[in-house]
C-alpha cells in the first residue's frame, strides 16, 4: 500500500464548477498536510497547508482535513482553465526537527472552457 | 531574492559518466531536499539534509551521493550515470514545515 494516494485522474470539470480531489495516508502520525500544484514542466508550488482538522479556506481553494479517517481534500471554488495542471497531496511527519515528505503521485484535473 | 535555484536545467549523459547537480537557496533555510520525479512515480526523495554538515538517506539514494557546502549550497553527485537515473531532479528547501522546489534539472542518461 502507497502511504499517499490519489487519483491519478484525469479529473475533468466544466469551467466555473467545483473541483474536488482527494487523498487518503496510512501514517497516524502524519502532523502536515500540503497540496501543491504543477504545471507541465514546471516545479511544484505550495498551494496551500493544514495542520488541524476541519477546513481551511484561502480564496478559491480549501483545504479540507479528516484525522480520523487519514483524509484530506482540495476543493477548487469557480475552476478556470488555468487551474488545469497536476495536484500533488504531501504529507509530513518531523523527527528532531527535520521534516520528511511524503508526496503522492498527483492527480490531473482538466478545466473545460 | 531568487528563491532555490538549480543548475543546470538539461543535461544528456552518456552511461558511465559522472556530474554533479548543482542547487542553492537564499531564504536562509536549514533542511534542504533531493528528489526525482518519473512519470506515474510521483516525486521521491533522494537525499535531505536537516542542518549544515548532515545528510541523510531518502526512498531511493542508490547511485547518488551529496553534499551539504554551507547552509545555502546542497548539491547532488551522480558517480556512473545508469539510464534508470534519467528523471527530471528537483531540489527544494523548507524552514518549519513549508517546502519551496527550485525549477529542475531534466537529465537523460543514453
């Protein structure tokens, strides 16, 4: 069993709807939970983080956090075409400090215009 | 303030050659990251590196070595390049929890 899984899509939206992708951990001990997007040969970029379960809202995008069942999720408010790209889920637990991550291996989303 | 950058962006490698990675950040951070991406395996962990002077082993760290020069400089050695090590190869750094990724290395080993 992967310790993050996610859909690998893709996931196909109309434009202005809501996009939702999803990821489940088997560590407990995750402490951190990250979504980063990417673009086709681009570098990942932090979308957003969530420490405490529930939501987390930033603009179009929340963060949607599940403990208990080793569950987070991404919620894309009024999708644009330009959010078509791939969304990594990152988990995180620190030893001494020192972060490791845990990435799954992404999840394509497609906006139609 | 250039964030993390990388050099070089490309590279083609013939097997059994040697080359270094080279990475750097100026956001002042103390872990630094190797990773590698391949299509369908997502990103995995090569090497990190918690502070100056430690490094330590990620998923996959056969057939690589690094360095940690100073607080700003972590680079990455590949001794005898295998075309399993073509990947695109990214570093990255983060301070309490928060990871920002440089623009990549594409390396493809003949």
């Amino acid at each position: 069993q992967k310790e993050v899984e996610q859909n690998s899509g893709p996931l196909s939206v109309p434009e202005g709807a809501i996009a939702s992708l999803n990821c489940t951990y088997s560590d407990r001990g995750s402490q951190s939970f990250f979504w980063y997007r990417q673009y086709s040969g681009k570098s990942p970029e932090l979308i957003m983080f969530i420490y405490s379960n529930g939501d987390k809202e930033d603009g179009r995008f929340t963060a949607q956090l599940n403990k208990a069942s080793q569950y987070v999720s991404l919620l894309i408010r009024d999708s644009q075409p330009s959010d078509s790209a791939t969304y990594l889920c990152a988990v995180t637990h620190s030893t001494s400090g020192t972060y490791k991550y845990i990435f799954g291996t992404g999840t394509r989303l497609k906006v139609l215009a | 303030n250039a964030g993390v950058t990388q050099t070089p962006k490309f590279q083609v490698l013939k097997t059994g050659q040697s080359m270094t990675l080279q990475c750097a950040q100026d956001m002042n951070h103390n872990s630094m990251y190797w990773y590698r991406q391949d299509p369908g395996m997502g990103l995995r962990l090569i090497y990190y590196s918690a502070s100056e002077g430690t490094t330590d082993k990620g998923e996959v760290p056969n057939g690589y070595n690094v360095s940690r020069l100073n607080k700003r400089e972590f680079s990455l050695r590949l001794e005898s390049a295998a075309p399993s090590q073509t990947s695109v190869y990214f570093c990255a750094s983060s301070e309490v929890g928060t990871q920002y990724f440089g623009p990549g290395t594409r390396l493809t080993v003949l």
